[in-house]
C-alpha cells in the first residue's frame, strides 16, 4: 500500500483502508466511527452500550424496519450497471425469502465455494439455483458486491458477521481484508471478541496479533479488565498464562487471573484450577512474601495438593534467602515479546527505500515498505510501535521529509503519525518517560541545530523543548 506524505492524508487513512489484491482489484474497507449509543440501541447478545463489537445486529437492526434499504433483487441490477454487464443472470441464490439473480462467471472468480458448487454434478448446479441458510442476506450482499465491484464494504459493526460469511462461502479476496480490517481493530476493548472469533473460524494471523496484543499488555488488561480473561476457554486461558513471553509485573497477577476465572464459572473445578495452576503458573518468580499471599487465596485453601506445593516452595524461598548472603532477588524465567527491526534500504526496491525486515520468534517477516527515499533518517522504538523521523530525500535539494510515520509491530501496518515542526536530519533521537526526543542535527540550509523536539506519542503532541 503506498503512503502519501502529506498531512492532507491523515484523515482518509484512518477511516479508509485502499488496496489492491495480485489480480489488481481494487478494495475499500470503510471504517465508520458510528456509535449505536447515539441512538439508544443496544447489542441484543450482550447488552453491550455504545459500538457493537461483537459483530452481533442491535435490537433495533434486528426490530426494526428495513424500508430503507433496498430489495436485494434490485441492489444486484444496480452492481450489473456498474460494470455493464449485458448477459442475463443464469444462476438464483434464494436467501430468506429473496431470490437473488446472478451470474455464475462472476461467482466462480470471486468464491471457491461456488467454483466448486458449479464444477460438481449436484441438483444445484443442474436447476441452477441454491437456498443458503443461517446467512443475513445484508452481510451476505455485500459479499456479492464484492464479486461483481471489486470492492468491499465494511466497518466495525458488520466486520464479524462479514468475515464469517467471506470465511464459510470462500470470498478469499474479501476474507484477507476483512483480516486487515480486524488486525486493525485490536485494542483494549477488542482483543477478547476478536481473540475467540478467530479461534473460531481459525483465522491465524488475527488471532496471532491479538494474541501478542494481550501478551504485551497483560499487567494492564488485568488492571482495567480482568473480566475480559475470565470467559476464555481453558486452552486459550492455558496457552496465555503459561507462555514465557507474557509481559506480567508479577507472577501473582497470574495467579490472580486464574483465580477470576475460576469464579466466573461453577462448573471450573478445584480439580481444573490445580491442572491450569501448575500447568501455567511460575512459582520460582515469586518471593516469600507473594506465596503468603497466595496461600490466603480461597482456591489454593480447598485444594490440597496446591496448597502443598505453595507451601513447599515458599519454605524454599525462605531457606534459600537465608543462606544468601546478597538481597533476595526473584529468577526470572519469562520475558517481555521481543520484536528485532533492521530499518534501512533495500537494493531490490531502489537505493535509498526506507524498508524494515522485523524477525518475531520463530516468525521471519518482510514487512511492507514504506515508499519513501529519504537520508539519513532517525529510528526509534516506543512501546510496541517503531517511528521513523526525518531525513532527506536528496541531499542538498530542499526535499526534507517532515512526516513522522509510526509501523506498528501488531498489526504491520504503517500510519502518518504527525509532523516535524522543522525539518532535520544527522539527528540524535531517544525516548524518556515515554516521550521521543530529536536534538540536534542539520536543517535547512546546511544549519546546524541546537535545538530539541519532543512528541507524545500519546497525546499526538509535537513541540519544541529548547
């Protein structure tokens, strides 16, 4: 996807996603910031106020009168005009209560499942007409816009139940940016419905970026909304807590969350806590102080066997501290998920591209390039998310990039962040309390700079320091 570099773009990025699959096709994944609180409605699955992402309709979408939108029958004629198509319809897809007119070319390129379909010798080829059920026909046309436009509507309120159409009728096309659409969406108040809904349709590279999300942010989550953890399932549950690269402050905040969850349901067990306890939590990271409290705990009190082991490892604590003749200090045995970036350019796309090659465990990524010839420019990592700052694209020519653009290593995505409020480059850059620092360096003119900048990358703030 190619990047502009001006701030006039900001906005189209954030509420548009443009790309183009190996067949040219042009896609557009809208992502509209409508709030279903503004008008009252409520998720009818969950209750949920406000933005329904859960993927399930509101009750008033599902009560309320759909005189507003038009036959199914008559949207269909109108993706024909569009791209002039001439041949009248050979296939029907009855769809609650609607027959759907199309053509079977156009499904065979868009859907496997069609290809297939057409190819066989079932009654549903021969009469030239199938019924689909348990399919909204909303979602499912816009599956058929996709095949016969080449573009896909989408936005966070029918992304799921999109998805799993695109995914059970093999759009594979609009399934890979409905993906996109959805790592896009990972956040505090996502990871959860979009964790378990790709382990449902067995969506890898969703659930994997969900998955580092929650590993990354675990202290966090489990401080703002441990009510999250407690309706996974005990695999996810077990793979999460039990992975050496979860990113907790302290192992009590494990045993914290597999105590949450635990009460969340009656039917989890004193003998399920002990299989998930020992499976997942790292006592050798706790002090003796920690043990104590976690002795207290009502689920370590009725189960015996843990109860003992806890008790074990905390007189081995004790005796061990008292034999050292230096401060107790906790081993460590998990870590934070760790990216390694190799930022600068790549001969096969042109001297001077500014490309990243990321290496993520086991995982080997190009990441995508980001379009841009620039020297020499200044990188450094905040968070989970890499900034590329200034630079020149030919030195000497008054062609300085003033863009900040911030790759984030969840979603492999690059976003205009803000803008250098003087050009530069040869600059030093460093991050402290959060904030990224630019001193020095070269700016227009040859000049050197004595002079610092600072951005917040939270708050979107840029400003001169001195």
């Amino acid at each position: 996807m190619g990047l502009a570099s001006n701030l006039d773009t900001r906005q189209s990025l954030v509420n548009d996603i443009h790309d183009f699959d190996d067949e040219g096709f042009y896609w557009l994944i809208l992502s509209r910031q409508q709030s279903m609180a503004s008008n009252g409605s409520r998720c009818a699955v969950n209750g949920t106020c406000g933005t329904c992402v859960c993927g399930h309709k509101s009750e008033q979408d599902m009560e309320g009168s759909t005189d507003d939108r038009q036959p199914p029958e008559k949207v269909i004629q109108e993706f024909w005009h569009q791209q002039h198509i001439g041949e009248a319809p050979d296939f029907v897809i009855e769809l609650e209560k609607n027959n759907i007119p199309c053509h079977k070319s156009i499904l065979r390129k868009a859907s496997s499942y069609f290809e297939a379909l057409f190819s066989s010798q079932m009654k549903e080829c021969e009469n030239n007409r199938v019924k689909l059920i348990d399919t909204h026909v909303h979602d499912f046309m816009s599956l058929m816009k996709f095949a016969y436009t080449g573009q896909l509507d989408i936005s966070k309120e029918t992304v799921f139940s999109v998805t799993a159409l695109a995914n059970m009728y093999q759009f594979n096309s609009a399934l890979k940016f409905a993906q996109k659409f959805l790592v896009s969406q990972v956040a505090s108040e996502t990871w959860r419905e979009i964790l378990q809904f790709s382990e449902l349709h067995d969506l890898k590279d969703v659930h994997y970026v969900a998955f580092r999300y929650v590993l990354w942010n675990f202290s966090k989550e489990v401080k703002s909304e441990i009510e999250n953890f407690q309706v996974l399932s005990k695999t996810s549950l077990e793979k999460l807590l039990g992975h050496p690269l979860l990113n907790c402050t302290s192992e009590s905040e494990v045993v914290q969350v597999l105590s949450a969850w635990c009460d969340y349901d009656e039917k989890r067990t004193q003998e399920v806590f002990a299989d998930v306890f020992f499976s997942t939590v790292y006592l050798n990271e706790l002090t003796a102080e920690e043990l104590d409290a976690i002795l207290n705990l009502k689920w370590v009190q009725n189960n015996s066997a843990v109860k003992k082991f806890v008790e074990e490892t905390a007189v081995n604590e004790i005796s061990a501290n008292a034999s050292s003749q230096s401060k107790p200090v906790c081993k460590k045995t998990r870590a934070g998920p760790l990216v390694l970036l190799c930022v600068g350019g790549d001969l096969n796309l042109g001297e001077n591209n500014c490309a990243i090659q990321m290496y993520i465990q086991d995982r080997h990524d190009q990441c995508e390039t980001m379009g841009l010839k620039r020297l020499p420019l200044a990188c450094v990592c905040a968070d989970t998310d890499l900034y590329v700052i200034g630079g020149e694209t030919v030195l000497g020519r008054n062609t300085w990039q003033t863009d900040i653009w911030k790759y984030s290593s969840f979603s492999s995505t690059w976003s205009l962040a803000t803008q250098l409020q003087q050009p530069r480059r040869h600059h030093g850059i460093c991050t402290l309390g959060g904030e990224i620092y630019l001193i020095g360096g070269i700016g227009r003119f040859r000049q050197v700079l004595n002079s610092v900048e600072k951005y917040n990358p939270q708050t979107d703030e840029m400003f001169i320091d001195f």
